[in-house]
C-alpha cells in the first residue's frame, strides 16, 4: 500500500514509519522544511522523504497524490501552550485538516488514520478507567482542536465514505523523544537525570497519568490501517496508572542514582487522574500494549544516554 504520513518523521511518526516499513508498504513521509531523516533508509525500503507546509493546500494535494492511505499525525501546538494562542491552534490543525479532507476528497482517497489526545479530549474524568463513551470536556484548546477534528471525520465518513480511524493515544514515551519541546513528562525527567540536574514537578508528584511505549503505539497504527470495522474512535493506552512520583523512583531504579525534586504549584489544566480503557482496542484492532513500564524508561534511557553522548 502507498501511504502518505505526515509527520512521519517525528517521535510518533518515525516509530509508525518503521513499522509500516517493516510490512512492506510504501512511504512519503512529509515533514517541515529543514527537518532532516531521522535515520538512513536501506535500499530495499520505499520511502519518499517530502517536506511542506501543512496549512499550504497546495502541498497537501501535492503529498498526497497517488497515495491509498492517509497517516494524520501533524500538531503544530502541545497541550501545555495551546491555550496560550487559540486562533493559531484553530487555524494551523484544524482548518489545515479540513483542507486535508477536501483534497481526499477530491483525489478519492478513501483511507485515513488519525491521532487524537486520549489525556486531553476527556477532560476531568467522571469514572476511571476512561473508555471511549466517556464525555468529553477538554481543558485546553489542545484537546478541543483534536475533538473538532474527530467531528469532521464523522462529517466526512458521512458525507464522502472516508473510512477514518481515530486513535486516542495517551501519554506516549520512547526513543526519539525531543526533550528541546518538552514531548512528554518521562522524556523530561530522563534527559535531566542523565544531565544530573533536578527535576521540576508541576503540584505535589501525585498527579496520575497512563503511560505507552511508541512502538506500542506505532503498533496500533499499523493494525488500524486495516481495520474494517463498525467502530471509529480507539484507545491506545496501557491501561494502568502510575503518578509522577513513582515514575521518578522507577527512573531511579533503572539509573541507579538519586534525582532531585523540586516541587511547584499546581498547573489549573492539569487533570488530577487519567488512565485510558483499552478493550475495545484489544477486541477491535486485535492490539494490547507489550512493553511494561520499566522495561520501556531502561530502553528510552538508554537511547537518549547515547543520544547524548553522540
């Protein structure tokens, strides 16, 4: 299959480019100007490296012509800063998604997968674990812009039979993190404790969040590429909750060091528990998380430990 993937060289995406690599199919990977290959690609791989602007429709029609499916991975803005300017959250993910659509539309590209935010669409969670029929009431423009995208979708299956997959990820870690945008809090915690630097923690450590491993998650991709099911939203999560504090004295574990913590004031977004079912995930997409958390920060230590040391 030919499948463009756009941000498919990031954290996420390169691990879900790997994958799909590792199956055979071929890839554009469309990134933005002077991001450069996250690794050299064999001979025998079929990979077309593009970049472009995502909010430029022109280069969107131009990624994806001639492609079977559609990898949606883009965001221009993070959780934490995208309140701070919600007309540019609107405008650069979801009017340029809109863009995206319409120009599948036009081409007749049937197939699309889309990540959304499992630990920001849900909001306050009113039972726990959260499954997919919980209701939805973000705190941040983040998770609103990804819930407006997930309604277009719906629009768009209805309207023009695209067949959109949409996965609720988590909070995932892994190689490839980039710690320079702050990509997540295990990330974080790892490139300071190999730097021997202490460790800022936003409230008292007992925030709870569910953690996933990236090749977990670049796993349900590849199964939800095929999916041909009833259901749409998905997700993609271990399951299991573990606070900021227990992540520290696992991570202190796996290096063998003390960390020193500095505790701040609490952060008003920051839900207090999120921990994700994922059953219909398993039942549906015929997926279950593999890694455990500890062996995932040993792996991910170990990567940005050599990162750091090239």
């Amino acid at each position: 299959m030919k499948i463009v993937v756009f941000g498919g060289g990031g954290f996420i995406g390169s691990a879900i480019s790997d994958q799909l690599l590792a199956e055979g199919h071929s890839l554009r990977i469309f990134e933005r100007p002077r991001v450069q290959p996250y690794r050299k690609f064999g001979p025998h791989e079929k990979v077309e490296w593009t970049v472009g602007d995502f909010t430029s429709t022109h280069d969107l029609i131009t990624a994806i012509e001639g492609m079977d499916a559609v990898m949606h991975l883009v965001s221009t803005t993070l959780p934490k800063n995208s309140n701070d300017d919600h007309i540019y959250d609107v405008q650069s993910n979801l009017v340029a998604t809109l863009h995206l659509l319409e120009a599948m539309v036009v081409r007749g590209i049937k197939k699309l997968v889309f990540i959304s935010s499992g630990g920001t669409v849900y909001g306050i969670p009113e039972y726990s674990p959260i499954d997919e029929k919980h209701p939805t009431e973000p705190l941040v423009s983040y998770g609103v812009t990804k819930l407006a995208i997930e309604k277009y979708l719906h629009i768009f299956r209805k309207m023009h039979g695209i067949q959109s997959v949409i996965l609720r990820v988590a909070n995932p870690y892994g190689e490839r993190l980039r710690v320079e945008t702050a990509q997540g809090a295990v990330g974080v915690f790892i490139h300071r404790a190999l730097q021997n630097q202490p460790i800022e923690i936003w409230g008292d450590g007992s925030i709870i969040r569910d953690y996933i491993y990236v090749e977990d998650v670049a796993r349900a991709f590849v199964k939800a590429l095929n999916y041909q099911g009833p259901h749409a939203v998905f997700n993609i999560s271990s399951g299991n909750g573990i606070s900021l504090n227990a992540v520290l004295d696992m991570l202190e574990t796996v290096l063998d060091r003390s960390i020193v913590r500095h505790y701040l004031p609490g952060r008003p977004f920051d839900v207090p528990v999120s921990v994700l079912h994922n059953g219909l995930a398993r039942t549906e997409l015929n997926w279950h998380p593999t890694i455990d958390m500890s062996t995932g920060i040993e792996r991910t230590a170990r990567w940005m430990k050599a990162n750091l040391a090239g």
